[in-house]
C-alpha cells in the first residue's frame, strides 16, 4: 500500500488550499473552528513537509479544505493533486480571459455611447432640416415646434454647413412670407408663419420635436 511522505502530504494541503483561494491565516481559523490549532507559522511547516502530520489531525485539514482524507494520500502529481494543479491553471486562464473580455467590454461599451452620440446629432440635423424645408415651402404642413424661433434660426445659422443667410432664406420662401421677414427681421419668423405654434424648448437638452397636420398629437 502506498505511503506518502511528509512532503506529499504538505504539498496536497498546499493544492487544496490554493484551489480553495484561502491564505494561510484562513485555514488556521477554520482549524481552530474545529478544535485543531495550527499557527500560520505550523501551516507553513507542514506545506513544505518539515511537520509530520498526525492521524488524529487529518480529519480536520481535510475537512476544511473541503476534501477527503484519502485526496490527503496520493502520490505527487498524480490523483488530486494532478486535478487541483489543472484546476488551478483553468482558474488562472478563465482570469485572464475575464480581464481581457472586461477592457473589451469598456471599449465597445465607449463606441456605443459615442454611435448613439452621433446618431442623436444626426437624427437633430435631420429634423431640423426638415423644418427647415417646410419654412422654405410656406409651412403648410408644420403646426408645432418644440423650438422657438429664435432657437431654430440660430440653429439653421451656426449649425447647418453650409449657412444659410437670409438672402437665401428670403429666396425661398412666398413673396408674401418673405417681405414680412423683411420689415420684422429673422427673430420674426413666428409672426411670418402664424400657423405654427413654437415652443419654448432648449436646443442644448430638448429634442427637436416636429408636429404636422394630419399627425395624431403624442
């Protein structure tokens, strides 16, 4: 019948408190729990095979590693020690597969916040343009805006590339419409188009909301 040595079995506990993630104070307390006191200082004797361990003793070490008493007498490399040794490297891998799947996750979770940036300023550009094409034809189809006049030229100035001046504004719009914007000026624009109803929103935290006629209201 085989034998381990001191050595042998230092080294199985030593395994089987590596895969249990514990250190050396850990196991002393879950020894103490079950009336066996061992130091750290012992623990350490006994994983590098200086102190022999007592048979009265196995029962408790291996308890509280959550192994058997025969996983404590198998030959090094072979057995138990052969499986927490494979475990171990396994635990390491699936570590470093972890860490390098988090700083993937981050960047990714980065270039969505960013798309969905982009995709916002684009959907904004686009609706604004779309009022921007019904002022061009008269407004006949528009009945709200969430922005207010002021708020949608400064818009169509200073964001929409390339700008458009007034002459161009003017050019587009009814005879009509536009020498009414002619006498009042740009901030005029609610009084040119009386049909529609401007709202007081914030370009810089309120979405442009466009509202046309034949459109059920939200």
């Amino acid at each position: 019948m085989y034998r381990p040595t001191d050595e042998e079995i230092g080294s199985a506990i030593l395994a089987g408190r590596q895969m249990a993630g514990i250190l050396q104070e850990e196991l002393s307390e879950r020894l103490a729990e079950m009336g066996l006191n061992w130091s750290r200082v012992t623990i350490s004797k006994v994983e590098r095979g200086e102190r022999s361990v007592r048979a009265n003793e196995l029962p408790a070490v291996a308890a509280a590693l959550n192994m058997t008493v025969d996983d404590l007498f198998v030959a090094r490399g072979s057995g138990i020690q052969l499986r927490l040794s494979e475990a171990l490297i396994q635990m390491l891998k699936l570590n470093d597969e972890y860490k390098t799947a988090s700083v993937e996750y981050a960047q990714a979770f980065d270039r969505y916040r960013e798309c969905g940036d982009r995709l916002r300023d684009a959907r904004t550009s686009y609706e604004a343009l779309s009022v921007l094409h019904d002022f061009s034809n008269g407004a006949l189809e528009t009945e709200a805006v969430s922005w207010s006049a002021e708020a949608l030229l400064d818009y169509w100035k200073h964001e929409i590339r390339p700008p458009l001046d007034s002459g161009d504004l003017f050019a587009a719009l009814p005879e009509s419409v536009s020498h009414s914007l002619e006498q009042g000026g740009l901030s005029d624009l609610a009084s040119a188009f009386p049909s529609v109803r401007f709202g007081e929103g914030d370009p810089e935290s309120d979405p442009l909301i466009v509202e046309r006629r034949g459109e059920p209201r939200s």
